[in-house]
C-alpha cells in the first residue's frame, strides 16, 4: 500500500515559534518549533519550572502564547478556544464527576453532545481500559490505577485527534505507576491517535514514548527516541538527567583509527572515544569531557587485572563505597581522574573481594564512551533532579 495520498497527518501537533512571557516579566518557554507527528507518543521531560506543562497547556489552548503559531494537522488552532480544538486533557487529579457511576463518567462527553445513543461505544471504551466489570461502580470504589483509566476513557470517547496527559502518573505509588505506563502505552498503540505526555519523571518518558524532549529553562535541550538520548547525550544536563554519568576531564593527544586517543592528565593511563560520539571539537591538545555510564564499566580486582582483555579503557583506583540494592551493587571509587567513579555491577557472581578498600581496575569497552565540551558543567541537572524529587514528595 502507498502512503502518498492516504497519509493522515490530521493528528500531527506543529509548534513554530511558541513562547510564553508573563506579564511578571518571567519567560516559562522561550521560542521553540517542535512537530510532534500523527500517531506518535510523545513526551516532554524535564523539572518542575522547565516549561514543559505550560507548552502542554499552549496546545491545549488553555494559556495565550505569546509568540507564535500551534497547528493541529492543517488547521491553525491558535486563537481558538479549548473546547473547539480536536484534543483532550488528562489531568493527575482525574477530575472525575464523584457522584456518577462509571459509565456515566465515560459517557458525559458524549450526552453534553446531545448523543443519545452511548451504550455502545462506553461499553467499547470501557472494554478498551478493561475495566468493562466496573462500569457502575463510583470512582471511590476503585484504584487509583482504575480512575486513571477512567480518565483516559472519558477523554478518547470523545475521539480526540490529539490526547495531552499532564503528569498523569503522579498520584500513583511506584509499582502501580510502573504498570500503568505500560497500560497507557498498550492504550496508545490501539487507538493510534498521537499522545502527548508532560512528566518529570525519567524512567517513565523513556518506557512509554517513542520521541522524547527534554526541556531545561523553557527551551528544548535535546530532542530523539529514548534509547538514543540516553546513549548519546548531547549536553551533560541531558546526560545527567536521564541517569548517571561519570565525568573525566582529558585532553585529546592524537587519533587511533575511528577513534579519539585521550590523555588523562592526573594519571599516565589514556583512553579511546569513537569519533562519531564526540560532539565537542576533536583538535589535538583541546580539552574534552568524557563520560561514560556507571552500568557500561566492569569492576576487577587488582589481583586479576592481567585477565582484562586488550583494546579496553581503564582506569585503576580503590573502592570507597558500596551499596547492595538488590539487582546490582553500586560502587563508588576512588581513583586518579575523581573520588566519586560510579559503577553499578549486577549480582550475577559476586566477588566478595570487591569491599571498600580494595584496590581494583575500571574497565569498558571504549564505544560506550561519549565525548562532550570540556567547558560545560559536569553537574548540570544533578541539582535539577533532586530539587524537582523533593519537590515530588512535598
């Protein structure tokens, strides 16, 4: 089947110039185009003042921007009212009408429409959320998982061409968080209408979306599919946001190959990044900044370091810490290039020599390194993600 002239882009959200300035003076979201394509699930990460909800809220038609032009397929909604644009909120509250059952909830949508016939499809939609055995029970009567989905149900009865869920997740305890994000997906991929979702919350825009913007201070940092912005961060703050990262500081002193040799100037040890993952310039004698993620590194004690294989970055140090957390066990090291290297070792065969104060040699495979520019700072969005956590649990 060719798509050239069937092609529905009816649900293709288009942001071009969107900003937004309140009369205070304090810009929430500074000029951004962003396309989000039909059918997509698409998320907008990042911490609590970011501007990822006020953007929600600009396509929602819920705030004026101030600049610029929201475009739902073909048709500027702009200047448009809420209730005359194609899409549908769900909310973290749910906002569900507490005095009617389930099947009304679902259904009042559809009877302020004045549409009489509604069994049918609430009875589809309830099927949709599997909640079809609930369908007269209150919302009191049900999980907070439940009413989420009730939520969700109410919303695409209304057959929406785009679905905006802010923070939706956030009421709910981790494990049933963690469900639910995979229920929204399975959601997602049978209606196939394009969602968007605000969150903080990494692990969940990495689970569910298929496009991922991380935003910091009201401007998109990076924009691409979870595994890609996890793999190839192109700034330290999207680095450190999405998960951990070791930090090096290194001077590039030639090239081996496909490779960039780096010289560490605390140690006599150098390392190799591919070229094709360093976004920083690569002339010889600049500064880099290496990074590589705690899980990529192996941990060998001292004693068996002529068994590491060649060809692998290392860097030798002491075991300052460790942590047991069950799946692996975090350690933290000291050695020549920082006193904090961390390094997450899965508890598959533990080597019970592996304490604090042993000495031990970091390996890994040069690929998973990735070079950035030495003059960011190495700890941008740490403090962002712990602030916005206890601003979470507040």
């Amino acid at each position: 089947m060719t798509t050239s002239d069937t092609t529905d882009n009816s649900g293709d959200v288009r942001l071009t110039g969107i900003s937004k300035t309140y009369d205070n003076g304090f810009t929430a979201v500074q000029p951004l185009d962003l396309t989000v394509p039909q059918g997509s699930f698409f998320a907008l990460l990042g911490a609590s003042g970011c501007g990822k909800t006020t953007t929600l809220r600009m396509i929602a038609g819920l705030e004026e921007p101030t600049t610029g032009t929201v475009m739902l397929g073909d048709q500027d909604v702009t200047n448009l009212p809420p209730y005359k644009r194609p899409v549908n909120t769900v909310f973290q509250s749910y906002a569900l009408f507490p005095h009617l059952d389930i099947f009304e909830n679902v259904a009042f949508g559809l009877r302020r429409r004045g549409i009489k016939s509604v069994k049918k499809q609430v009875e589809e939609m309830l099927d949709l959320v599997q909640l079809g055995e609930h369908a007269r029970k209150k919302p009191h009567q049900l999980s907070g998982g439940q009413q989420q989905r009730v939520a969700v149900a109410r919303a695409l009865i209304n057959h929406p061409k785009v679905l905006l869920l802010d923070e939706p997740l956030g009421a709910l305890d981790l494990k049933l968080r963690r469900q639910m994000q995979l229920e929204l997906k399975r959601i997602q991929t049978e209606v196939g209408i394009t969602f968007v979702h605000v969150t903080h919350d990494q692990e969940e825009a990495m689970t569910m979306a298929d496009t991922v913007a991380v935003m910091n201070a009201g401007r998109v940092e990076q924009l691409g599919a979870p595994t890609d912005l996890y793999e190839n961060p192109g700034s330290t703050f999207v680095a450190n946001f999405l998960g951990t990262s070791n930090f090096v500081q290194a001077e590039i002193s030639g090239t081996a190959g496909d490779d960039i040799a780096l010289r560490l100037p605390s140690s006599d040890g150098k390392l190799l990044l591919p070229a094709a993952r360093c976004s920083a310039p690569t002339t010889t004698g600049g500064k880099v900044l290496l990074g590589v993620r705690p899980e990529k590194v192996s941990l060998t004690h001292a004693d068996d370091a002529a068994e590491i294989a060649d060809g692998r970055n290392r860097v030798t140090g002491r075991i300052k810490e460790s942590s047991f957390i069950g799946v692996s066990t975090q350690y933290v090291v000291d050695s020549p290039v920082g006193d904090a290297f961390e390094v997450y070792v899965q508890n598959v065969e533990r080597d019970s020599r592996l304490a604090p104060g042993a000495e031990v040699v970091l390996h890994w495979n040069p690929a998973h390194t990735f070079g950035l520019d030495a003059a960011q700072d190495a700890d941008a969005g740490v403090e962002k993600v712990a602030e916005d956590v206890k601003g979470a649990v507040a």
